[in-house]
C-alpha cells in the first residue's frame, strides 16, 4: 500500500510511523537524518504535499529559508529531492566527470532537464553509496558551516 493511502492529509504522522513504514530502510534513513540535523543544526519539518508526482507526507528539511532537501518515505526506500540550481551545477558537473558520484545519479542528473530553477532530482535511495551521493550534494548545495574547536 502506498504511503498517501495509509495516512491521509488529517492523520500526522509520527517519526516512528515514518521509520516502521521504511522497514529495512530506516537505518540509511536514520543516518541521512542524524547527518543533516548534526552538520546544518535544523530540525525535519514533516509536510503533506497534493502535489500529483509524489502525494502524502515527507519531511523537509530548509537552512533558513532554503530547502536543502525533502525526504518521501516508500517502503522499503526513500526518495530524496534535493534540487542542484544554477549555482551549483558547475561543481557538481566537476564531481561528475571526477566520478565522485554512483552512476546511478550520474545517469539520474543526464536525464534532468535543465532549468532556470536547477534541476529537480527525484533520487531513489536504497543503498549507502547513493546515500553518500546524497550528503555529497548536500554539501554542494548548502555549505556546512566549519567549527573550530
């Protein structure tokens, strides 16, 4: 059954609702989230969309009024939307051709479209090379603040 039909938009739900719905992928999902809490210092915002692509609840994440990335839990994987706009398509082309990224994401980022608003990566996330690919163009798209210590 898919996430938008077991709770719909009057049914919030919980954090452990999110991570049973995962199954087996709630531990890369509990690691994307503990990564971004940790490195950027925001908390997840969970949302309902209508929107006709992917319907029912995810979790946004936003560094001020910047989204850095939005998470729609599926069972057993997750997607994550993270945007590349203009101002980071040219590092993350250089990471490209460096193949710093899985070629899954690699084909993913080909197949987009570009756009005046970036382009709008919808990435399926069932394994922790993908996950890596994840916190890599996080760190493109949002640059985590260094701490001195």
């Amino acid at each position: 059954m898919n996430w938008n039909e077991i709770l719909d938009a009057d049914h919030i739900p919980s954090t452990e609702d999110i991570r049973e719905y995962l199954g087996e992928a709630k531990s890369i999902w509990d690691e994307l989230s503990a990564y971004i809490e940790e490195t950027y210092q925001i908390k997840p915002q969970i949302a309902y969309s209508r929107c006709s692509a992917q319907p029912g609840w995810n979790v946004k994440y936003k560094k001020a009024s910047r989204s850095l990335c939005t998470l729609y839990p599926m069972a057993g994987y997750f997607i994550a939307l993270v945007v590349v706009g203009p101002k980071e398509e040219e590092e993350v082309k250089i990471g490209m051709d460096a193949e710093l990224f899985t070629t899954y994401v690699n084909e993913l980022y080909d197949k987009m479209a570009y756009s005046a608003m970036g382009r709008w990566l919808m990435i399926e996330v069932k394994d922790k090379d993908v996950l890596n690919d994840i916190k890599h163009l996080l760190t493109i798209r949002v640059r985590p603040k260094s701490s001195i210590t």
